[in-house]
C-alpha cells in the first residue's frame, strides 16, 4: 500500500516537471498546458546536441505553442537587433512531423521571444541544435508552453501563416513563415495588434526581404506587406512595402494590422519585426535607424553580421532549481512512509 502511493506520487511530481527536448523525444499534447525546455534550463544549455521532440494531440486537435523566454547564440548575429542566420545554434519549429523544408515554421535564435505557433494538425516537431564548435558560455535557451486546442479553436486563431492572429500581450513578434529560409508561395495572413484606447503601438522590421531586392509592389502585385492602423473595416493602409528596405514606423495608435501576401512563387526570406505598446505613462527610446541606402551584397539577407551582444551571466544554481526541489521532496516522502515498514 505504501509503495503504491509512493509511485502515484512520484508520477504525480514527474508530471508536474517540465520536460527537456534531448529526453522527451514524443509528449502527448492534452487541453492541459505543458512546458518543454532546453536541457539544463534554467542553467546553460550544452554544445554538440541534435534534438527532436514531437508535439502530438489526438485526432480533430491542433497543437499552440508558446515562449516562456528564449536565450538562444545568435551568432553571426547583426547590427538592427534580427535573430540573425541561425546557423550555429537554433531552435526549429516544423508544421507535422516531417522535418522537410516546406513544413519549417522557422528556425529561431538570439533573445527575442519568437512569436506562437500553432500547427495545421494535431502535431508540431521542436528541432533544437548546438554547435559542437561554439561552446555555450551566456545562454540559458528556451521555455516552451504547449496546449491542445480544438481544430475549429485553432482556425479561429490562426493568421493564416501558422501563428496566432490577434496580439494583445504588452510586447511580442511577428514572423513570416519559413523565418529566415524562404517563405511559401500563395500565402494571405493576417496579423492584429490591439491595445487599450490610451496606449500607442511602435513596430519595428529588424529584418526585410519580401519578393527580392528589385521588387515592385505597386498596386498590390508580386509580394507585399501592407501595414494599417485600425482593424477590420476601420483600418487604414500606411502602405506597401516590398523589396529589402526596412519599413520604419513609430506612433500607429493602439490598433494595428498587418498582412502579407506571395504570389505563386516565393522563396525570400521574408520579415522579422517586434512590436511595443507604449501606455500614457511609459517612456521608452524610438527603435534605431538602419541605414537603407545600399541594396544587400547577397539576396538571403539584408544585416550586417557581427558577433551577438553578451548577455548577462545566468547563474546556475542547481540547488535552486524546482526539480532539484521536487526530488528531494519525493525522497524525504519515501523515507517517511516506509519507515514504518522498517520498523
């Protein structure tokens, strides 16, 4: 009886620990939200890993992911702040189960929290990979929530690209499908960004390449992005942008939408932009700008590269941990119940 409840209780404990993505190669995704981590968060992440983990729902389900944080080597990183080329160490998210180009999502790194995803079925696959030449010093990677939502739920969400339409957190991003490989083609999406009536919107493009460097995008043809105030009917067209120059915004009041649309070709690498509501009492410094003027040498990229920005130190105190507490927990438990037994 007693061994019973101990393992009733350690699977209990087991349930409640966030998994890592090198042990957890198949999570069941319920209504009930669940976390998934880099290994050793919120500690350092190790160099030399190649790790998958899938994110799978039952049928008629589809699987939302979102960022807890996200601390990811980000070099050859760039000067405007962009996830940079993700080529040392990276975090992918894929559409299903097949790690094939045309189902990337994106392939995430640096420190700003990639936008939520949300899966065209009932699973995603989280790809994560460390160089075994850079070794890891500063960062401490990521912390994944991940829930089942209904189908019909997730295609009231959805934007069209695979994330969630309607923004409504104090900061966040928006990125193109595919991120920083090549959109698809014949894509419509639709991103909102409402906050409260007292409060403004500044949108920064940190990175831009929408239907290559010598694009056209007058009267909406080819690639674009069209930026408004306002949402729904009452929206308003700022304009229309295409090509490899970043579009710089500031005060766009406290509604915003965004929308993107490819031909039937694609194949650039699209836009990575953050967002900031500004409420009536904060102040914050306008988002730098990038000088323009000079197309880009190579047509995958528009940043100049240079090493990532050091972030502060993480402590890795192991003692601190809320696993390391659980266990301890779970072992002072055991001593106690069989104690009697022993006697």
């Amino acid at each position: 009886m007693n061994i019973a409840a101990l393992l009733t209780l350690l699977a209990v404990i087991r349930s409640a620990l966030p998994q890592t993505i090198c042990n957890s190669q198949l999570l069941v995704v319920t209504s009930s939200p669940g976390v998934v981590t880099s290994d050793g968060y919120p500690g350092r992440y190790p160099a030399g890993t190649d790790c998958t983990c899938e994110l799978r729902g039952a049928s008629g389900i589809v699987v939302q992911i979102s960022f807890n944080d996200f601390q990811v080597d980000s070099f050859p990183g760039s000067l405007s702040g962009a996830p940079g080329t993700c080529t040392h160490h990276y975090l992918e998210v894929y559409n299903g189960v097949d790690l094939s180009a045309a189902n990337l999502l994106g392939s995430f790194c640096g420190t700003r929290l990639p936008p939520t995803l949300i899966s065209s079925g009932a699973a995603l696959t989280l790809r994560f990979v460390t160089s075994p030449y850079s070794l890891n010093n500063r960062y401490r990677g990521f912390s994944v929530n991940y829930t089942a939502l209904s189908d019909a739920q997730g295609q009231a969400l959805d934007s069209g690209c695979w994330s969630m339409r309607r923004l409504t957190a104090p900061s966040g991003s928006i990125v193109s499908p595919g991120f920083p490989t090549s959109y698809p083609a014949n894509l419509a999406c639709t991103w909102e960004i409402v906050a409260s009536s007292e409060s403004t919107i500044m949108l920064q493009f940190l990175t831009f390449l929408v239907g290559g460097t010598a694009a056209i995008c007058e009267n909406n043809v080819n690639d674009y992005v069209i930026v408004y105030t306002g949402t729904g009917q009452n929206k308003v067209s700022q304009g229309t942008y295409c090509g490899w120059e970043l579009p710089q915004f500031m005060d766009l009041g406290n509604e915003v939408t965004i929308e993107l649309v490819t031909n039937n070709v694609g194949g650039f690498r699209g836009f990575f932009v953050t967002y900031t509501v500004i409420g009536p009492t904060t102040t914050t410094e306008p988002p730098p700008t990038i000088p323009t003027t000079t197309p880009p040498p190579v047509i995958i990229t528009t940043n100049t590269p240079q090493p990532p920005a050091t972030p502060a130190p993480v402590v890795d105190n192991a003692a601190t941990r809320p696993g390391r507490k659980l266990h301890i927990t779970a072992i002072l438990l055991l001593v106690a119940i069989l104690s009697p037994v022993a006697r």
